[in-house]
C-alpha cells in the first residue's frame, strides 16, 4: 500500500491545458474521488498517475518513489475502466489468472490469489462461465477481480461503473465500498456522478477545467463549499443561486433580491457587513426552504411569497418549481419538501428561507464570503 502525491503537476496538448498546476496528496489506504463535468481533466490526472499520459510539468509520487519516468507496468498500480476488456474467450478463472501468468508467478500462488479475489468478490461459482455468460454486474466484478489479483499499492477507477443500470450502480457503490474496506488499500476513483462522489468518497476533490476547486470530506463540501462552481455542482437538485446586494437595514445586514430582503447567518454578518452596496450571489439549497406553515422557526424577512409552477412527487418528498410573486422568470428556484407540503400549479405559496442555511458568494471572484 501506498499514498500519491501530486506536486504541482500540469498537462498541456497544444495550446491548451488539460491539467493545471495540481497539488494533492492522498494519504495511504484513503478512498479518494476525483469529480467534474466531463472534460474537467480528471480521467487525464488519473491516466498521469497510471503512466498512460507523459506529464507536461510537476512530479508524481507513488509512496516515496518519483514514478515520473517508470514505465506504467512498473509502477505497482491496478486499473480499471469503464469497459470491462474481459477476453471473451478465456473463462472467469483465466480473465483474473492471465496478468500473474504473464508476470510467471508459481501456479500455486496463482490459484491462491484468484481464489482469494473471488471469495472476496463473492463469485467463486463463476470461475468456469465465459464473459459472455455473465451479467453486467458479475462482469465488473470480474474486471476489479482482475485488479485485486495483482495486489498493487493503488487502485485507479476511471468510471467503473458507468455501464451499469440504476439499481446495479446503487449495490455495486455499497460493494465498493465494503471492498475498499477489507483491502485496506488506496483508492482513487473518477466520475462525473456527484451522488457516486457523495456516498463513496472518503474524500473528494472537484476539478473544473483542470483546476482543484476543492479538496475535502462530502460534508463539508455540502456545508461549505468554497465558491460557486462547488456549491452549484454538488447537491441534487443544485443550489438555487440570486443576484443580490449586501445592504443594511434596521441595524442588520441583508441581501436584497430586487424587492425581496432576506436574512442572512448572524455570524456570517461581520463577513457580509464589508460589502455593503456590493453585488453578491445568493445561495440556498432545495432542502433549506420550507413551506411557511410547516416550518419550524418562521424569520418574518425570509418569507417568500412564490407561485407554484411545477410539482415534481417523488413519493416521500415533493420538488416545487417556483415563482416569486412579482419577479421575473430569472428569479425562479426550487423547493425540496416533505411529502406533507402541499402544492399544485398556480397555488400561491409562502415559503421560508432558512438563513443559518443560505450561502453568499462574491459575484466577481465566485469565491464564498464568509
């Protein structure tokens, strides 16, 4: 086992940068999810660690080593894919068997290590099927089988799990999980998926056009993410964003949404009170607004009154698309409630806005002010 160092590492094609100026450690046996939207450069950083792309600038460490120039077969890592690249004419036993042929490792520790990987893995009664026999999920078990084999000092996951339906990716995360949990090994995992990053990161970092926007756990991601790009990008449904301006009333500091004044955290005010008259983003999640007559705490400047545009039931809770009475389309965002809430198309709704929830974000820098 082994921890990963980024060192001020870029990738350039061109005239272009896929990677720029990234710095980041991943402590042994740490579960690590790079996430972005595609073309972010996160399968390009993993595939400068694999020794798949030459990098432009930096150093990479595998432990203590500089794995810079050593050949991605010597580098003691595991890969795999989106696409399973099972040989479709080799059986289970011989897909997870080959790469420790090639390497002529004894028969005996061969069989040892192949049955080990399949126990863990829970497809021992698989050994003898072809690939073509297998489901899409026994597959992929077959492809991290065919990783775990090699008992490298790192996993590398680039989209695993892409290829999967639904309720197959759900299980297969939990299995993932467990397995990273048995192995006690380091792994860094790509996706675009937000959710796959949330359950299963230990910690995540988000790229955005190859830049680091933020390192850190998923629940201080969640809580306190660092600029916009962050906050918009995790949470399902995104965070509702405002054009707002810091004022101040009554001997308190507000954001003032065209007509709308609403409260902010009183101990983010010390924060706000030095951009006074500036232009902000005002951010709030779905699930931080609530309907009036069922919120707990009622804060008479945060109460907005909204039309009921679209009702999204998703059995134990409710997405309303709504309107503010007397802004415009720009103004609109949605609510995340309980089941309880009520509301059809063209209600008239009161809702709260839970200020120890609501973020602000500086509108030049889209750095978080707080």
């Amino acid at each position: 086992m082994a921890s990963v160092t980024y060192d001020h590492v870029s990738k350039r094609y061109g005239d272009g940068e896929a990677i720029s100026d990234l710095s980041l450690e991943v402590p042994d046996k740490e579960f690590l999810v790079l996430v972005g939207p595609s073309g972010c450069g996160k399968s390009t950083a993993l595939r400068m660690l694999a020794g798949l792309e030459r990098i432009t600038q930096g150093t990479i460490y595998i432990g203590d080593r500089v794995v810079n120039d050593v050949a991605a077969k010597d580098r003691d890592i595991a890969m795999v894919f989106q696409s399973y690249a099972l040989y479709p004419h080799m059986s289970v036993y011989e897909n997870l068997a080959f790469g420790l042929s090639l390497r002529k490792l004894p028969k005996v520790e061969i069989q040892e290590r192949v049955s080990e990987a399949a126990r863990i893995l829970e497809i021992e009664q698989l050994l003898d099927r072809k690939p073509r026999a297998l489901s899409g999920g026994q597959r992929q078990r077959v492809a991290l089988g065919r990783a775990i084999v090699r008992e490298p000092a790192c996993f590398l996951m680039d989209e695993p799990l892409s290829n999967l339906d639904a309720k197959l990716r759900v299980q297969m995360r939990a299995e993932l999980i467990r397995l990273h949990e048995r192995l006690e090994t380091t792994i860094i995992y790509v996706t675009h998926d937000q959710v796959e990053a949330m359950t299963m990161g230990e910690r995540i970092a988000v790229l955005n056009a190859g830049v680091l926007q933020q390192l850190d756990t998923p629940r201080v991601l969640y809580n306190e993410p660092k600029n916009l790009f962050v906050a918009g990008f995790i949470g399902s449904p995104a965070m509702n964003f405002f054009d707002a301006e810091v004022v101040q009333a009554e001997g308190r500091v507000h954001c003032r949404i065209h007509g709308l004044m609403l409260g902010v955290d009183p101990a983010k005010e010390q924060a706000l009170g030095k951009h006074i008259g500036r232009k902000v983003v005002y951010g709030i999640r779905p699930e931080h607004i609530a309907d009036r007559r069922l919120a707990q705490a009622e804060g008479a400047q945060n109460v907005v009154r909204s039309r009921v545009d679209v009702v999204e039931h998703l059995g134990n809770e409710i997405l309303l698309y709504l309107m503010p009475t007397g802004q415009s389309e720009r103004s609109a965002f949605i609510a995340r409630m309980s089941a309880e809430a009520e509301g059809r198309p063209g209600d008239e709704l009161e809702v709260v806005f839970d200020a120890a929830r609501a973020h602000v974000f500086d509108q030049e820098t889209g750095d978080a002010i707080t």
